[in-house]
C-alpha cells in the first residue's frame, strides 16, 4: 500500500487523483442503488401491496435497463464521448432517482427503476474506461480498482441511509430520493474534467489530446502516451473477432467469470440481506440494522483484496474466496431447514452472510474484472470487455429476478442449498479452466488456454505483461 501511495505521490498531482474520484462516483451510483432498495423493499411491499413477483421486477427491472445501459454505452462513449456520456448518466440517474421516490404505484416505480437501470449500467461501463484512459499506466491498476471500493462505499451509505431513515414518514421514497445527490455530483463534477485523450485522438483531435496529456502525465511521457493511443486506436478489433478460433478460449474464461460471478447468488445477499434476517425471525427495523454490519465487512475486505492481490495472486484469491463464499451458503442452508439451529445459534445467518460477503470481497468482487482485463489482447479487450459486462449483468436480473421464487418453491433453506450447488461447480471451473495472470505475459496466458494458434493481427499486438494495462484501452468495468 505504502509503494502505492509513492507512486501515486511521484507520478501525479491532485489533478489526477481528483479525477479519479470524481469519475469513480459512477461506481458509487451502482453501489448505493443496489444497496437503498434491500431496505426499501421493506416498506415498499407494504406501502404499495406489492407481491412476490412485484418485488421482484422492482428489483429485476433496473438491471434489465443495466443490461440496455451497458449495451448503449459502448456506442455512447465512441460516438459523443466518455465525458459527454458520464454526464448525461449522472442527469438521468438524478431524475430517475426523483421519479422512483415520487411513484404512486408498484408500475410506475418498475418504469423508473428500469431508467434508473440505464444510468447505472452505462455508468459500470463508462466509469472504469475513463479512469483507465486518463491516469498513468504506473497506478493506472490501483486507481482503476477505485472504482470497485466506491461501489462497496454506495452500498454501505445506503445501508446506513436505510437504518437512519426506517422509522421515518414515507421513508422509502426519501431512501430511494436520495439517490440524487451522487447523481448531480457525477453530472456536476464530470463538467470540470477533460475528454478522454484516447477519444480526442479518435476524433483527430490531437491537440487537445496533447493539453489533456500534459496535464495528466509528466511531460517526458506525453510523445510516448500519444504513440500507443495512435496505435491501439489504428488496431482497434470488433464483436466479430471475438469469434476467431485463437480468441474463443479466452472468451470461454472470460464469459465463463462474468456468469459465475453472479450464479453464485451475491445479489441476491445485496438487494435481500435485510428480507433474508427477515426470514430469519428478525423485526424490520433489526433486519435493517444487521445489514450495516455487511456493508462495513465489504468495505473493509474489498480494501484487504486490494492489498493482497498483488503478493498472493489472483487465482489463488479467486479459488479460495469462492470457496469460502460456498461454505457460508451451506451453513445459511442449515439455519433454514435446521429448526434445532435456528433456534439455539440464531447467530449463524448473521455470522453467514458476513464470512459469504468477505469471501466475496476478497475473490470474486474485484479478482473477477481484474481477471477479465488481463486476458484478452489490447486489440479486441474493448468489445471482450463489453460482452462479458453485459452477460454479467444479464445473469445479476435473472439470480435476483428468480431469487424469492425460488424461496417459494424450494423452501428458505433449499434456496441456499441451490447457491451452494452452483458455488461447488463455480470453484471446480475456475481450478480447470481459469489461469493465474499476474505477472505473467499473454502469450503465457494464451498457451494456457490452448490459444497457441493466435491469429497473426492479434498476436501482434500483445502486451509485455496481461496485467500491465500500457494502453488507455484497457478498462476494468464492476458490476456486482
């Protein structure tokens, strides 16, 4: 942590650090949204007689909208720009914010929250992509890993927001209104900060480029930085490419991360923590309360994976959170169905949803884009990038959307069952199939993954190192 901060301290001034949180607030976004509505959703199924499956779609359609955002942003950000994009996500988030809190019946939040989805999704895209694009390539990991802590911090706030506001009138709609503060600081912040240099220089621009440039880098690093931006830019790949036989292995991993990620059932614990303490027994206003404690626990491990990532390795983080995360879903399982533990360790859920979160934190939560980002080639990590973004988010809606169904079918207990099920086949995949990539060159990478017969264009263009993002083209996207 200390060489980080030197680093930081060396090769920027506070023009970059600036920059970074500001941009990082799209994270933040993610983060309290998707922690406000697991206390919202409280009082909400009361105050607007919402069932089961009405809960459901208030939860499901903004990650239908996510799915469309992180569609969008992709062309979004090429045609008018990550800057322009940011600040049109933080507007809508803002007004859709406003018009989630002011909804007068169960559709007419669905529609909001599906608005809601859209901001937040262009903004687990976009967000990532301009700090990657701006800082310097030496910090470029840590600061672009930012981006992830501020989405663990949104989700803490809300908690807090929740608890702070449980007992007070219409106190749903002021959690859910709330929301509008971080989205007028992104809009409000993001007119302060430049274009991208990367897309100045696609839109032959370089001059301005140049002036960005200057600003964020030492001047001995300028001609060299607009160098690999023309370069990268000339080479850029397409979807299609990711169809080629010597990219196919590495997608396999790459889609395989993204969908695993979220099978495993970790927001079903974000937007549910307080309905599953509910289910335990607990009254509302505890429910609400216990949840802080699961915001604090991912905070603090999200900083502890950022701390170890580099002496301990990904795989072995990944392997071993996953794990660990699978362990807690057995013991949830047992709480439920066990009516003798229920009733003499009505500690457990709490102490299981807590070791599920720091589990989470410390493998699959940050590990999983760092993984992402480290192989693919430069050429075609963009497009790679935005597919695996939008399976990931696909798979959060349909683990959330089907989350208290399942519940009804398979019972409290079989529930977790299930999630532990998938979280033994996530580990068995990611032992056969998943690759340590710290430290190692993509070439390593791809002899791992049986891509030896690299297409000669993609082979070209590899990175000395996976991990080392040289390029302002490497983006590390969070969407949990």
């Amino acid at each position: 942590m200390s060489g980080f901060v030197h680093d930081v301290r060396r090769e920027t001034n506070g023009f970059v650090v600036g920059l970074a949180a500001i941009a990082a607030l799209g994270g933040f976004l993610f983060g309290y949204d998707t922690g406000v509505i697991s206390g919202a959703l409280l009082f909400i199924k009361d105050d607007l007689n919402a069932s089961t499956f009405d809960q459901s779609a208030i939860i499901g359609s903004l990650l239908l909208g996510a799915v469309a955002g992180a569609i969008l942003s992709g062309y979004l950000a090429r045609a008018i720009g990550r800057r322009p994009t940011k600040i049109a996500s933080g507007c809508v988030f803002a007004i859709a914010a406003i018009g989630s809190a002011l909804a007068p019946d169960v559709w007419s939040l669905i529609v909001a929250r599906f608005v809601l989805g859209l901001s937040v999704g262009t903004a687990s895209f976009v967000s990532p992509m301009y700090i990657g694009e701006m800082v310097p390539k030496k910090i470029r990991g840590g600061l672009v890993s930012f981006n992830q802590l501020m989405i663990t911090t949104g989700i803490l706030v809300a908690y807090i927001v929740d608890f702070a506001l449980k007992d007070v009138s219409n106190n749903w709609r002021w959690m859910l209104g709330l929301g509008a503060i971080p989205g007028v600081a992104l809009a409000v912040g993001m007119l302060l900060m430049p274009e991208s240099p990367r897309w100045l220089v696609e839109h032959d621009r370089e001059d301005d480029a140049r002036k960005v440039l200057c600003r964020a880098r030492r001047r001995d690093e300028v001609d060299e930085e607009l160098d690999e931006i023309r370069e990268v830019s000339r080479e850029s790949g397409a979807l299609r490419d990711l169809l080629s036989k010597a990219v196919r292995p590495m997608l396999v991993v790459g889609l395989g991360l993204a969908i695993f990620q979220q099978i495993v059932g970790i927001n079903t614990i974000i937007y549910f923590a307080p309905t599953i303490f509910s289910l335990a027994g607990d009254p509302t206003s505890k429910s609400i309360g216990l949840t802080v404690f699961v915001g604090v626990t991912n905070v603090v491990f999200t900083i502890v994976a950022v701390l170890l990532l580099d002496r301990v390795g990904r795989r072995k983080l990944l392997l071993a959170g996953t794990a660990g995360l699978t362990v807690a879903l057995v013991a949830l399982g047992l709480f439920f169905q066990v009516a003798a533990i229920k009733q003499h360790a009505s500690w457990l859920a709490l102490a299981s949803l807590i070791f599920y979160i720091a589990s989470f934190a410390i493998g699959l939560g940050p590990v999983f884009w760092l993984m992402i980002a480290g192989i693919f080639p430069l050429r075609i990590r963009e497009p790679a990038m935005s597919a695996c973004t939008v399976a990931n988010w696909g798979f959060n809606f349909i683990v959330s959307f089907t989350f208290l169904q399942l519940v009804s079918t398979a019972g409290k207990g079989g529930a977790f069952f299930v999630y532990a099920g998938l979280g033994v086949l996530t580990v068995a995949f990611f032992a056969w199939k998943v690759p340590e990539t710290k430290g190692r060159s993509l070439e390593e990478i791809e002899s791992e993954l049986g891509a030896d017969d690299a297409d000669e264009p993609l082979a070209a263009d590899r990175a000395t190192s996976a991990e080392e993002p040289a390029r302002p083209s490497a983006e590390r996207t969070r969407s949990r």
